[in-house]
C-alpha cells in the first residue's frame, strides 16, 4: 500500500481533536438544519419521562386503589393538570383517562424510547437495513443512516429531517474527496492502488454522519437529558434527596472507566479500516487481471489471498467490537450496582411510608436514562474513535498535494511553431531519476518517434509536454512560452494523448470516442475512426457507433480497442498529438495506413510517437533514441543507420533478425 495514503504513526488526542474540528466544519455548512435537529433531540427527552408517571398511577391508585392524594412522590407541573382531573375518581375512570392520555402521547411521540439503549422498551424510528461485521457493509448503513430517538408523528418528521442531513453530508464529502482525486498529481497516482482509493471514497467517508451526529447531537442531548432528571429527582423526591445524590455521584465513574479505552479502541478501528481497504484492494487487482489469473492457473492462489485478507479484515473488526463490549459490560455492571443500591434505600423509604410503591418504577426509569446519557458522555471519545478513524483515512488522501497551476498563470496561444526542451531532467518522489539533461526541438509539421530500450524514458519525455510530471530541472517550451507558467487547461486544450495502455468507459463507442471532443459531429467521429482503421469493425457491431462496449471494453480485442483509443486522440484535432505505442496490437496492414495517416496529420500538426516497431519508427522525420534517460542519437532512419555500431544501428538490426 502507498506510503502517501497511509500514516504508520499512532495518532494523538490532539490529532484526533484536529480531525474532529476539521470535519464539523462540514456539519457548519448546514447549521441551521442541525439546530431544528437539536431541538427534535431534546424534545426525544421527554416521552419516558411523561409516560412513566401514568404507570405509577396505575400501580398505586389503580392496582392498590390508594386515594389519588397519597402519591408518595411529588408529581411534575407538567403532569398536575391531568393529576388534578384524576382526584376522587375510581380506579376504572382513572384507567379509562390513563389510557385516553398513553395514546395521545404515543401517537405523538411514541412510547418509552431514548437514543441511545437497546432496551426492549425502546420506540424510535430508523433506517438501518441487514449488514455484515466487516466495514463495507456497516458504513453503507451510515451513508444512508437516519433514525429518531422518538417514535410517533414527531419520530417520522425526525426521520425524514434526519436522513435529509445524512445525504447532504455524504454527497458533499464523498464529491470533494472524488474532485480531490481527479486533481492528484499523475506520479502520484501511478504510485496507488485504485482498490484503495475506491475504499476511502466509498466506505470511509460515511464516517462524516457517525462523526458529526456523536459530536454534535450525543453531548446536547446527553447534557439535556442528565439536567432535567437531575431536577426533576430534585424537585419529586425532595423528601428523599439520597436519591439525588446516588445518581449525582455515580456520573463520573462512566467517565473515568470509557476514557480507559480510548487509545486502544482507537488504533483498533484504525487497523480494522486498512484491513478492509487491503481486502477490497486485492479483489480489484484479481478481478481486473482476471484473465491472467485463469490463463496462468492462479485462481486458488487469488482465492487463498482475498481469503487472508477478509479473516485478517474480520478479526481487526471482531477486536474492535470485543473492545466495545467490554466497555458496555463496565458499564452495565456499574448502572446495576448503583440501581441495586437505590433500590435498597427505597425498600426501607416505602416502608417508612414516605414513597410509594410505584416510585420504584419512576426511580429505575429516571436511572435507566439518565445514566444511558453517563455512558453515551463517558464514552463519547471512545465511541468517536471509529468514525476518527475513517475520517483519518479520508483527510490523509485529501491531504496529498495537488497538480496546482502557478500563481496567475497565462493562457497558452494557439501552437503555430513548435516544441522546445532545455536541459530537462526529471527525478520521481522516491529519488528514481528518469531523464537527464534533455534537449531538443521539434517543429510543427514534423513526426518525432521516439525510442529506445523498456524503461530508457520515453514516456517520461512524453509526459513532460502536457505537465502530467514538471520538471526537476531545465525548462520546456511551447511557441517559446515556458509551459511551467501557463494553465493546465490551455495547455492540455492544445494537446491530444494517446495512452499506452488502452482505457475505455462503460458506454457507447461513439461517447468513448466523444469524450476527447464533447461538441464533435458525427461526420468528425466517423471520421476519425476511418483513419484509426475501426470504422469497418464498429459498423459491424450489432448497433455500430451506438453499440455499448461494456466495462473497460472487454466486448473488443486489444486491438480494436487500441483503434479506438486512436481515434479518439484524432478527433480532438489538437495541434500536437502524442501517440505512446499506438501500433503494438495493430494488424500490418491497419498500422501501414494508420502511419501513412499520422504522417498527413504531421503536415499541420506536431505527432510524437513513442514506438518499438520499426515500420513506425522509419517514417518518422526525427528520430530520438533513448537510454537510460538520456538522448544517445538523433536524426532520420537513413541517418542513424549510417553510425556504425550505433545505438538505434543494434536495435534495427535485433528487429530485422527478429523478423528474418
């Protein structure tokens, strides 16, 4: 895996902080709908808390049939006037209006539910579908997540409020972080594997939603809901205010026990995601060569790699969660000490006749929710740690430099005279030096082919003329402007590339060949086919031009797919082309009249061919011979033939034996 993508560091608290910060100021973006989702949170407070005090009625003054007024604790004002409507009934209108009160409140915000709990007494609404333990399939929850911690007719505004800010999110992050692909340097991108930068865009920046939901929503809403129980303990049970100060003291103790985690469940998650890029990695590599893989037998070899890789995936991820349930094991075994503790105090309090039976339902309700908060608070930085992780992994790619124009760059005017090296040389990231003290020139109206031995340079050379590489030293000109100062997209407006390695899209054969010329006529398409030599097999396919290639085009041959390539790079009509081996998978006769084309073309435009075969390389008006990054010889066929033991001399002559 890149070094430029990956960080072997263990992150830091203040790193992790960073990370937090830089991605709530996509949350900023959308403020104010996260303000009315705040307000929704806080008003998911409340149905417990309004619905429990009818179970206590229902308990004392129905069950029991104590007097109304024999309440044991004091009812909130929120509650008093249904209690006032209530005194001297019987026990079966008090049932009747309970039941009247439980609907109305549940149709409206549903029954004892708070985000948060697992409880089976849980009412809410979500969006969550089946998924696996491995990440892909979680984080395809989250780039759809929306849920609300009520249910009812609030519970479904909540929801669809919700999902609207989870979508926002996820398309701005994941377009930025693809924009910010598409502008990566091309020795950068040479350098990854695209398994992996597929990984980030789609499985790692859903962590946006969890990031942003626990950061912003979990502290407001925790803090809330420990506030108004807090008083509401304060101002019911005033008689008994060991009760107040059990569940005030029991707080930090959730605190102290998540914070333990935090390191640890971090760099766990943090594996856990590189695992699943690895995994996701190795499957596009075996699917991409799949044909190599048949031909060479290397099915059970691919079958065993992607194998170790998705139980190495799976038991990062198992770790993970082992973490987590060890937390929420902490933590339900210091809730269950503190409850039985209270309870026991409120044995002897009901006794003493100062609370009622159905207090006992307020108290372990009101401590079910508000350490449910403690624990979502406690452990919010250690909960934090899995979108950290994810995001980590996203800003690490949108952190490599970008292909950046200068500062005011000019526009490059029309090409009318030609190309122009000084001096060049040019040295990869990792210190491989790949050309050294380059220079010529070469006119427009002129084919230069330029060969050598695999890996002498000629591609670099190539690359330098559009900027896909700047140069580590010397200069290049066009017309005699210096490129390093002009735009990209002036530059590359006036240049058509054929690449080496044929690419074609998922369409159309006339969108393939559109894509260099979105405005180009039928006629110009048609046209450039017919020189490429692919106009005669396109017609035959079963809809011609209209016929969809499939992925990558593997519906064509090597060949037919390199006439394409070519005849995309023709209809530009740019006044240079660069053609790199445009003939390796041609028929003799297909690349006779694609040479005697290229050669027209040369009259009114500049072609650079990068070629081996020699049927390409003779027709060329200058002739560079490459090795080792260097210019060894240069000049015509008849020219170069002349030096005795010359370089280009030897490599004739090997084709030439070859061929005899």
């Amino acid at each position: 895996m890149s070094q430029q993508f990956e960080s072997t560091t263990v992150l830091s608290g203040l790193e992790s902080l960073q990370i937090v910060r830089r991605t709530l100021a996509y949350a900023w973006g959308i403020r104010y709908r996260y303000l009315v989702k705040l307000c929704l949170a806080v008003v998911a407070i409340f149905p417990p808390l309004i619905l429990v005090w009818p179970f206590k009625i229902i308990i004392d003054n129905v069950i029991l049939g104590n007097p109304i007024e024999q309440s044991g604790a004091a009812y909130p004002s929120f509650i008093q006037p249904f209690i006032d409507i209530l005194v001297g009934e019987s026990p079966l209108v008090i049932m009747i209006y309970i039941v009247i009160f439980g609907f109305i409140t549940i149709v409206l915000m549903g029954a004892f539910g708070e985000s948060g709990t697992t409880s089976t007494q849980r009412d809410g609404v979500n969006s969550d579908l089946a998924d696996g333990t491995d990440v892909a399939t979680r984080t395809e929850n989250e780039a759809n997540k929306a849920q609300s911690s009520i249910g009812g007719i609030m519970g479904y505004l909540e929801f669809l409020w919700t999902i609207r800010i989870t979508h926002l999110l996820n398309y701005r992050l994941r377009a930025e972080v693809y924009q910010r692909l598409q502008s990566l340097p091309m020795s950068t991108l040479e350098d990854e594997r695209i398994g992996d930068a597929v990984y980030r865009v789609m499985y790692d920046t859903p962590a946006i939603t969890d990031l942003c939901d626990k950061a912003i929503v979990v502290p407001v809403q925790g803090v809330a809901q420990i506030f108004i129980i807090l008083m509401m303990l304060q101002m019911s049970f005033n008689d008994a205010p060991e009760l107040f100060w059990i569940a005030l003291s029991a707080l930090p103790l959730f605190f102290v026990v998540f914070m333990l985690y935090t390191r640890r469940l971090r760099k766990q998650w943090e594996i856990s995601r590189d695992q699943g890029a690895t995994t996701t990695a190795s499957m596009e590599e075996s699917l991409g060569n799949m044909l190599a893989v048949q031909s060479l037998g290397g099915q059970k070899r691919e079958l065993t790699r992607f194998a170790q890789t998705s139980q190495a995936s799976f038991r990062g991820y198992l770790l993970g969660y082992g973490l987590m349930m060890l937390v929420s094991i902490t933590g339900i075994f210091i809730f269950g000490a503190v409850v039985m503790y209270a309870l026991t105090i409120m044995t002897d309090l009901i006794i003493e006749g100062i609370l009622s039976p159905g207090d006992l339902v307020v108290i372990y309700v009101f401590y079910r929710n508000i350490f449910t908060s403690a624990r979502r608070i406690g452990g919010l930085w250690l909960d934090l740690q899995f979108p950290i992780a994810g995001m980590r992994r996203v800003y690490l790619l949108m952190n490599l430099p970008l292909e950046e124009d200068v500062e005011a760059p000019l526009d490059l005017a029309a090409i009318t005279r030609g190309l122009r090296f000084r001096n060049v040389s040019f040295s990869y990231p990792d210190g491989t030096e790949a050309l050294r003290d380059i220079s010529l020139e070469a006119g427009m109206g002129q084919m230069i082919a330029l060969v050598g031995s695999t890996g002498a340079g000629k591609t670099s050379l190539a690359y330098m003329i559009p900027r896909f590489h700047n140069p580590s030293s010397g200069e290049v000109y066009l017309d005699d402007q210096d490129i390093a100062g002009v735009s990209l997209q002036s530059l590359r407006s006036q240049i058509a590339f054929v690449f080496q390695e044929t690419t074609l899209f998922d369409g159309t054969v006339e969108e393939n060949i559109r894509i260099a010329k979105p405005d180009a006529t039928d006629l110009e398409i048609r046209t450039a086919a017919s020189v490429a030599g692919a106009d005669e097999f396109i017609k035959a396919l079963p809809h011609g031009y209209k016929s969809h290639l499939g992925t990558k085009g593997d519906k064509l041959s090597v060949g037919q797919k390199q006439r394409i390539s070519i005849a995309r790079g023709l209809v530009r009509n740019a006044p240079i082309l660069i053609l790199d081996e445009p003939t390796s998978a041609l028929d003799p006769e297909t690349e006779n009249n694609l040479v005697q084309t290229l050669h027209r073309a040369s009259q009114s435009k500049l072609v650079i061919v990068v070629a081996h075969r020699l049927s390409t390389i003779r027709a060329a008006d200058q002739i560079l011979f490459l090795d080792d990054g260097k210019i060894l010889e240069r000049g015509t066929h008849e020219e170069l033939m002349t030096i005795d033991n010359g370089a280009y001399r030897q490599f004739v002559m090997l084709q030439t034996k070859g061929a005899a």
